[in-house]
C-alpha cells in the first residue's frame, strides 16, 4: 500500500510543465467523488446513529459510557501494530479509516440487527430459548459478522485496487475492520456488565465488568482482527494472482471467509466445551494461531523489501534512480536513516518528500513485479510514467538522504557480481536493455526468456544523466494486457 497517494492519479492538465501520463478516461457517474466519497460516508454516518442508539438503549447512558471508555483502550495498541506490519509500502489513512468506520458502524448494525432476527426466529421454531442462544452464537453469529466484517475488504479490494497489492494490505484492511467492530461490541458488552453490576451491587475484582474486561480486552483482544485476518489473506493472494485465472482469484477470498468463520464458530462454542473449554480453545488454537499469522505477514513483509531491492536496480541502470538507492528502499532501517538525515539538514517539508519518494519507488517495484507475474493490467504503462515523474519530481530531495543512507548500510562488497544482469547483457534469467528513449515507459516481454526493456527520459524533469537516446528494437504494445 502506498501514500499520497499511492500510484498518482490521472491528471486532468499537466502539472509542473509536466505531459499527463496518458490519454484521459471518461468518468463514468460512479466515478465521480461526491459519488465515491459522498454515498459511503452517508452510510457509514446514518449507520453509526442507529447504532450509536441501538447501544445506548441496551446499556444506558452511563454504561455506555463506562464500555466506551474501556473498549477504546486496546484500539490504538491494534491500529499502531497493523500499520507497523504496514510499513514496507504503507498504504493511505482514508482506507485505514473508512475500514475502521465500517466495522464499527455498517458491519456492528448488520449483525446486531441480523443476529437479533435469526435469534429469534429459532426461538420461536424451536421454542427453546436456551438452544437458539447456542445456536445463534456458534453458528448464525460468526456467518453474519464475518460476511459483514468481509464486505469492507472487498470494497477496498473493488474500489481501491492501486493500494491493495498483496498479503500485508489484505491482513491490514480486514484487521482494522475487525478493530472497528470489536469496539462496537466490545461498548455493548461492557455497557450491559456495567448495568448488571448496578443491579447487583457487583463492584470490583469480582464484579461483572471486571470479568468482561479481562476476557475481552486483557486476553482476547486480537480475537476478532484474528479471525478476518484469514479472510484478508484470501484477498491478499487474489491480489498476486493474475487475472486471467478468475477461479482462482474468486476462490482464495471465499476461502479465507469460510475459515474465518470456522475459527470464530469454535471461538463462540468454546464456552459449551465444559469449565475449561474456553481456555483449552485459548491455549490450543487461538495463541498459536495468532503467532503463525504473526510470523507470516512478517515474513512476507521481509519478501516485499527482497522485490524492492530485486526490480529497482532496472531502473537505475536506465538512470532513473541513483545506483545506491535500491540498496536503500530495499532496508527499513536505511529508509528510517534517510528520513531522519532529511529532517535534520532540510526539515520536516524534505522528510516528507523522502517518505513519499521511498513509497513511490516501492508501488514501482510492485508494479514491475506484478507486471512480470502477469498482473499489471493494460495501464500498466501509463502508470509505471506517472510514479516515474513522482519520482524525478523529488529527486533533488530525497537523493542526498537516501545516498547518506545507503553508505551508512551497505553490506561489505560482494566477491561474486551482482545477481542481476547489467544493462545490454545476458543473466540467467533473462536480458536487460536499458534504453533511454523519448518517453517514459517502461517496455517488457513476459516470455520464458524474460525481456526487461527499460527506456525513459521525463523531458519536463530533465533527462537521466549518462544515457543518450537510443532507438529501440520492440514495438509500443503492452505486453502484460491480460
């Protein structure tokens, strides 16, 4: 996921003397932004004050204030620890927030209004209260909140598929989603212990609310964000695959929908397992799960870093970026340096243009890799000039810190060349051409021999330096529509 924003939008007239990235595409009526942002923040705002009634009717004013308080504290710890895990290609706030509101508002109102109405259907079928309680909670309960919490991840998927290029970013969205709805629900449940307690003259360790806190904000936190995790994974691999492969982009998502409700269903009936059925599902199922979720969105945030430092050293040769900086955009440790020396020799306005800098090489780097996987779409060329401009754009401010930075981490020199092929000869996996040629595009061939034609000049940002043009020998197709 990439920020401000992640890949530059279509400008409607150059800006800095710079040529639009492309003929401009006529905006269908959904398109338009009082449409796009108008229509969901409508829904979001009128569901949040039925909700927001919906509670304050079951707990009362004071109790819900009481589990207001209470369930607000885990949130920031939640939201901080998915934008960390965020942090190779870190993507915009508005997603972050809109994913927040809609599990807090739209998903909390379909299940409370959902759950309710299913409840109470059995109920009066069966005419066993106690059974259509049990039943709701194992079986109704995770198929609607998950459906619900799921919605806002195919959204993002749908709507915003520039910022939604893999794994991290699908465990991002559902997580903060769920992040959203856990607080809905965790204001209701604290609310009505706090309201029983009033009854009961309940007050202090023993009391009801002491109880519910602990299960919900000390020991399962995470629960809910856990469980669409998995759903978000699903989106995440449809996002790598190509589209051509339809099925397969279609059954990744259902897949992680089917075994997010599975795990919430047994969360749900742990309780019915006997007196310790709770904690045996806690200490069997729940910690090591969260800890094998954990280890893979770190590992697979370790693989983007690896394609930064693969794809980006195409790009230097042809002259765009500065031979030492994929070294740099490849290391969070060396991105950290280079902000901080921008912040500190230039101030916060040049610590800023590094960030952005350092996010646009990265949605780069993702698109040649995605381009090569067969996943870059028709545009692919049009997109590739607009981060190449955002790039040159920057330069001035952002090479100097990056260049401090890889000095500062460069590994020892390697004995044996680097692994990938210099420009006008053959490597192992392929050729490389880089070209620099009237326009700025990046050109290649998707076959078992792998071309890697780059070519580029941005002549309202000045040309590369050490490159004359070059005729090039392919024509001006795109390769990688699908």
């Amino acid at each position: 996921m990439a920020t401000c924003p992640p890949h530059p939008s279509y400008p409607s007239a150059p800006t800095d003397g710079a040529p639009t990235a492309g003929p401009l595409r006529h905006a269908h009526w959904w398109q338009h932004p009082w449409v796009r942002y108008g229509a969901p923040t409508a829904l979001l705002a009128i569901s949040g004050l039925v909700i927001l009634a919906l509670v304050r009717e079951e707990t009362g004013t004071e109790g819900f204030l009481v589990g207001l308080g209470l369930a607000l504290l885990p949130v920031p710890l939640l939201i901080a620890s998915f934008r960390w895990l965020d942090r190779v290609e870190p993507g915009p706030w508005r997603n972050l927030v809109f994913s927040f509101a809609w599990g807090a508002c739209a998903a909390a109102l379909i299940a409370i209004v959902a759950n309710s109405f299913a409840t109470r259907w059995i109920a009066t079928a069966t005419a066993d209260p106690s059974s259509a309680d049990t039943l709701g909670a194992t079986v109704i309960a995770p198929v609607v909140e998950e459906t619900a919490k799921a919605a806002a991840v195919l959204l993002v998927f749908l709507f915003r598929r520039r910022d939604f290029t893999g794994i991290v970013d699908g465990v991002v969205i559902a997580g903060v989603t769920a992040t959203g709805f856990a607080f809905t629900e965790n204001i209701l449940y604290l609310g009505t212990a706090f309201g029983t307690d009033q009854l009961t003259g309940g007050s202090g360790i023993a009391s009801v609310t002491a109880a519910t806190f602990f299960v919900r904000i000390i020991m399962s936190p995470f629960a809910h964000p856990l469980f669409t995790v998995l759903t978000g994974i699903g989106f995440g691999v449809a996002a790598l695959t190509a589209d051509r492969r339809r099925l397969r982009r279609a059954a990744f998502p259902l897949a992680g929908l089917l075994l997010a409700m599975g795990m919430h269903a047994m969360w749900n009936g742990s309780s019915t397992f006997g007196e310790y059925g709770f904690f045996a599902v806690y200490a069997a199922f729940m910690v090591p799960i969260f800890g094998l979720l954990t280890w893979l969105v770190i590992w697979t945030r370790q693989r983007e870093l690896r394609t930064v430092r693969t794809e980006l050293p195409a790009y230097a040769a042809a002259g765009w970026l500065a031979p030492a900086e994929p070294h740099a955009l490849g290391s969070m440790r060396a991105r950290r340096i280079a902000r901080q020396y921008a912040r500190r020799h230039a101030g916060k306005t040049a610590a800023r243009e590094v960030a952005r800098y350092e996010a646009y090489a990265t949605s780069l780097a993702f698109l040649r890799h995605r381009a090569r996987r067969g996943g870059a779409g028709p545009d692919f060329a049009a997109r590739e000039m607009e981060l190449l401009a955002a790039l040159w754009r920057r330069r001035e401010e952002a090479r100097p810190a990056l260049d401090h930075a890889a000095r500062i981490t460069a590994p020892p020199m390697p004995a044996t060349p680097p692994p990938w092929p210099a420009p006008g000869t053959y490597g192992p996996g392929g050729h490389a051409h880089a070209h620099t040629h009237g326009h700025a595009h990046t050109h290649g061939h998707a076959h078992a021999y792998g071309h890697a034609h780059v070519y580029g000049e941005a002549p309202a940002y000045g040309r590369p330096a050490g490159y004359a043009p070059q005729p090039t020998p392919y024509p001006a197709y795109n390769p990688y529509r699908s």
